[in-house]
C-alpha cells in the first residue's frame, strides 16, 4: 500500500474546490448561449413570417403575429421592399439583438 504525504492528502479537494465555481461558470455560460441561439433562430422566423404577412396583409396585422409569438418588432416599409426586424433578448453576458427579415413590396 502506497502511503501519500501528510500534506498533499488533502491537495485534490482544495483543486476541486477551487475549479468546480469555473467549471460551473464555463458550463451555465454554454447554456445561455446555446438558449440564445435558440432564441435568435426563432426570432429569425418570427421575423420571415411577420413580413410575409406584412405583404399580404397590413403592417399592424403583421405586429400582431409577431407580438403573438411574445416578441418585440417592427416594421419599415419602403417603396420596393418591408423589413421586419424583431429583438433577441439578452442572456447572461450576451448581448440583445436583433434579427430582421425582409419581402419584395408588391409594385
């Protein structure tokens, strides 16, 4: 039987102690950012979809569908093209953002 130093017995729970608050930080870090991911392809489609409806239908019909999916967005309509830009909320130490989409305005 191999016998350690008195000393380093209790080495390996200190290293743990001291790298389990990193590991725990380096992990939810991961998760808030794979969340907002998520989030930011889903508004990417909330955003598609409000300006398909914002071509066939009218602008506050459009806010309403985006609103509906629980976002914030909206609208600019110019001569040849709508854009629907909708918000990312902000996770952990990310950033809000935004993600627009944007329809051929019908002449």
């Amino acid at each position: 039987m191999v016998r350690s130093a008195p000393q380093a017995r209790g080495s390996v729970s200190v290293e743990f102690a001291l790298t389990l608050p990193a590991v725990v930080l380096v992990l939810a870090w991961s998760l808030a950012a794979v969340a907002w991911g998520l989030d930011a392809a889903q508004a990417q489609r909330t955003a598609a979809e409000g300006a398909r409806v914002a071509l066939t239908e009218s602008d506050a019909r459009a806010l309403e569908v985006v609103r509906s999916r629980g976002r914030e967005a909206r609208v600019v309509r110019t001569d040849q093209v709508i854009t629907v830009c909708v918000s990312v909320p902000a996770r952990l130490l990310l950033p809000t953002g935004e993600r627009c989409a944007w329809a051929w305005a019908r002449p």
